[in-house]
C-alpha cells in the first residue's frame, strides 16, 4: 500500500509519496521500503507524476515505463496539463516495446479469468446454504449460477463505461471473451460433468466478462496514477488523477477520478492510497468514525420507529395509522438529514476550512513540510499500532512551481551520492 499527498495552492503544488510496497504471493506477503513513487515526468518543464497501488502496468515497471516517455518527450511542452496527460497515455497505448502484445493479452486474460470470474464464483457460493452444497447437484448449482449471472449483468448495464469505452467496444470485448470463456469454465469447472455446463450459462459469463473489460470497477491490478503542475499556458497549478488497469482494442482501460481532480485556481489537500489518517487530520475525526456514528444514530431512530409504530397500533384508531405512520416518517427523514447537515457543517466550518483558508497563504517550502508531514503521520500510525506496517520508508518530496519547475526537496538514492557524480552531472 502507499502513502501520497497533493497540497495546492495559487503558488505552488507539493508532492510526497512513501517508499514502501508490498510483495504478494502464496498467501504470504513482505514489505520492501524502497520503491520508487514520485517522478519528475519531464525534465524540462514544471510536471510530476506519482503511482500508487500495482507498482506495473502488465507487469512492465512503471519506472522503466515512465523514464521511457521522459526520454521520448524531450523538451517537447504541451499547453496544458491536460495535454500532458493525454500525451502520456497515448503513448502507454502505442509503446508496444515495452509493454509488449504478449504482457497485455496475459494481463488481459488474467483479468477475467482469475480476477474476474473466480470472485464471481466466490461471491456466489458465499451466498449458498451448507445445505445445499451438502447435497450438491451440478446442474442445479449451473442454473442458480447462471441466473445469479444475469442479474449481474442487469447491475452491471447501469455502470459507466471507462474513458473513451462504448457499446462498440464492449461488443469487440464480447467476441474476445466469446472465444475464452469455456477454457475459462472448464478451467474453473474441471471436476463438473461436461453436459451440465450449459450454452445459457457460458452465453452469460461472456456478457458479463466482457461488460467488465470496457466498464468501471475497482478489481484487479489498478495503478493510481496522479500527474500535477502546469502545462505552458496554465498561471496556477492542477493536479489530475486516473486509475489505470490495462489494455483492450489498442486502448488503454483507465478512469479518470475526477473527485481527487483539481482544476480550477484554488487550494487544498489531496490525500491518495491510505488517506484514514489525513482525513482524521482534516476533519478532527476520521472518516469511518464519522460514517460509524451517523449508521448508529440512523439504526437507533429505526428502533425507535419500530417502537413508535407498536404504541400508534395501541392508541391510533385503524382508519388513521397510516396517515400517522406517514407522517413521522417524513418528520424523521427531516430530522435525520438536517443533523447530518449540521454535522458536515461543523466539522467543515471548525475542522476543514481552518486548515484549508491557511494553506492559501503557505509558502512553498511549507507546503513541502505539510505533504511530508501528513505522510509521515500515517507511517508513524502504522507503525505505532496494530496494522500492518504498509506505508513507511524515506518520503520523496517534491515542489512543482510555475517560475521554478520541478524541484526535488527531499530524495532517495539506492547508492551513495559521493560515489556517483557522473549521475548528478548527466543533463
């Protein structure tokens, strides 16, 4: 996991990111503190990029592929960072080098295979009585699954599509996923006799498999990838944010998360990755502290609905229950969402804000001091309890200015300086 921090303001945009990853594999996982999050993505004009989450893209390290496109950019600019950002991921779509056919069509098929359809079947049997699978019937199970499926699919017409995605797309994906799926189910279904393995029921796995290429979700291997500063005719720094998670029909699968966007003049704090303790920070409580008492308060008034409506059934004649159940209904949905306003209210007016209208006025090296600091806040909470040390290691800082470009505040070396000029004398 990881720790990264946009703080903005008219002046200037701070980046800090972690160096901490964590290796997966075999049900067992370790911690490395030295992975590189934060690049300057051109060495020539005021643009930084950071990735969280999978450390690759198809298994090509986003280093390797990210100092490629810096060599490829030169001293090229684009007008704003937008432009950027677009230039970046055309070229990750035509960079067949080094994310070659092969890695995307593993990655690809890795995708529906074992991420996508193995979280269907297992979100499927956790619904299944013991009994039924005491007694378990191939067939039977086949029909539940695939009617389990559609219902799927009918969720899954109502999700966006991913950038630059449509129905043209999705159906090239169902093609594609019309040719695997019954590897796929045969694969997964290898103990099932094979005439219980039904057309309705591959019919089904490929639409749902190929919705799930060309539309938004949160599962498999996504890469955050946060790109600020200023293209030539931006005055005021922005900073852009995307979920990347592979390749499809010569495009790549991203979304663009346009919550932790900024585009507009204006200042703040964007927390990305592990964001619990910046929140905390922020609002003088954490969020799933905040989100905890308002589902408490919410279930208590329910209880006392449940204890309101049994005296209206004792005391209100018959003809007139519903119209009084009616009517304290309305007055609690009242009530509930005014305290929730006046919450979101108080904890922006005496929590939020404050923080927020100071940052307007930080100098930059203030603002490199906030983002290290909010990410060293969160390393020291893992460390200092019971979660698993997730973020931590030296934190890369860097200041993003219009006059000054990208300037490195802090930063790690693999290998020690005095040994190396040669790297500090490279242009």
């Amino acid at each position: 996991m990881t720790a990264e921090i946009a703080v903005f303001n008219k002046t200037a945009v701070a980046l800090a990111a972690d160096s901490a990853v964590t290796i997966s594999g075999g049900g067992k996982h370790k911690i490395y503190n030295g992975a590189e999050k934060l690049f300057a993505l051109t060495k020539h004009h005021p643009v930084g990029l950071m990735v969280y989450g999978t450390g690759d893209l198809c298994t090509a390290p986003w280093e390797l592929v990210i100092k490629a496109y810096r060599k490829d950019l030169g001293s090229k600019c684009f007008d704003s960072l937008e432009e950027y950002a677009d230039d970046f991921f055309n070229y990750l779509q035509s960079a067949t080098t080094i994310i070659t056919s092969g890695m995307r069509d593993a990655n690809l098929y890795h995708f529906v295979s074992e991420t996508v359809f193995s979280m269907l079947v297992d979100a499927f049997s956790e619904s299944l009585e013991s009994s039924y699978l005491v007694n378990f019937d191939e067939h039977q199970f086949v029909a539940d699954f695939t009617s389990y499926c559609n219902q799927l699919l009918t969720r899954l017409a109502n999700i966006d599509y991913l950038d630059g995605f449509d129905s043209d797309d999705e159906q090239t994906a169902l093609s594609y996923t019309s040719a695997v799926t019954q590897r796929i189910i045969g694969q997964k279904f290898s103990d099932f006799d094979p005439t219980s393995i039904t057309p309705q029921l591959t019919k089904v796995v490929s639409d749902v498999l190929a919705a799930m290429i060309c539309k938004q979700s949160d599962i498999g291997s996504i890469s955050g990838i946060v790109i600020a500063g200023y293209g030539d005719k931006d005055y005021y720094p922005k900073v852009l944010s995307y979920e990347v998670c592979g390749f499809f029909n010569n495009k790549i699968r991203k979304t663009t998360n346009a919550d932790k966007c900024c585009i507009n003049p204006d200042c703040g704090v964007t927390p990305f990755a592990q964001e619990d303790e910046v929140s905390a920070f922020m609002q003088g409580a954490s969020s799933h502290l905040i989100q905890n008492l308002h589902s408490e308060y919410q279930s208590s008034i329910i209880n006392l609905l449940d204890g309101i409506d049994s005296v209206i059934k004792d005391m209100v004649p018959a003809s007139d229950v519903e119209g009084a159940r009616d009517a304290i209904v309305d007055v609690v949905r009242g009530t509930v969402s005014d305290c929730k306003a006046r919450i979101d209210s108080f904890v922006r007016e005496n929590y939020v804000d404050k923080v927020v209208n100071m940052i307007e006025f930080l100098p930059k090296q203030d603002l490199a001091y906030m983002a290290e600091s909010l990410v060293n806040l969160t390393a020291f909470k893992r460390k200092v309890s019971d979660d698993t040390e997730t973020v931590g290691g030296p934190i890369d800082v860097a200041i993003i200015s219009k006059a000054d470009g990208f300037i490195w505040v802090k930063r790690k070396h693999y290998f020690a300086k005095e040994l190396n000029h040669h790297y500090f004398s490279r242009s």
